[in-house]
C-alpha cells in the first residue's frame, strides 16, 4: 500500500522478566495517524480520542491482539494494540490493500 512509511518492531514479553524485550518482528511498513476526533459526540470523547492512534499496515503481516508491544521507527515509544479494533480493508478492486488496529500507549517498555 502507497503512504506505509514507517516501520514496525514487535516485541513480545520475557517470561523471566515480565518486561517486552523480545524482538518478535522486525521491519513491518506500517503508518501511525491520529484518530478524527469529530466524531466524537461530547469534550470528553474528544479527549479520549487524543490518547489513541491508528496502525495502518500491511495486510500481509499478522499482529497479534494481546502480548506484544509495537514500537515505530525506533522512537523508543511503545504502543499497546487495543483488542477488538483490527480489520482488513479492500481497495477499489476489492483486494485487501491494509489492516489496521487502534494503539493506546504503553505505560513502560
């Protein structure tokens, strides 16, 4: 898909140590963009919006729900993928062309 200019690593929990430090996936082509947040109907709706992101990314890659951490472009930011949010969406042609999920951010990495 034209517009996934970043990438994605996953990192899922050590057992030993409870903490994401595991590399599970490297190098996905994703996009981070911020909801929009009229369609929220009240001032704190709105504000709620402000706290979550959406992933775009390509469909070709399965994130998994729960257990991960993603963080983009090497920021040191992490993301949580929120569980419930991910779909597949098709192109003109009817091929699917991305997925996508909400992000909250991780309290720690």
């Amino acid at each position: 898909m034209i517009g996934l200019v970043s990438t994605a690593t996953l990192y899922s929990e050590d057992p030993a140590t409870g903490r994401f430090t595991v590399v599970s996936q490297t190098g996905i082509r994703c996009r981070r963009t911020h909801l929009n947040q009229n369609r929220a109907g009240t001032a704190g709706g709105r504000q709620e919006l402000t706290t979550i992101r959406r992933l775009l990314f390509d469909p070709a890659v399965t994130i998994p729900e729960e257990g991960v951490q993603i963080e983009l472009d090497g920021d040191g930011v992490r993301w949580n993928a929120v569980r419930g949010t991910f779909g597949r969406f098709p192109g003109p042609t009817g091929a699917v062309i991305y997925a996508a999920c909400d992000l909250t951010r991780a309290d720690d990495g």
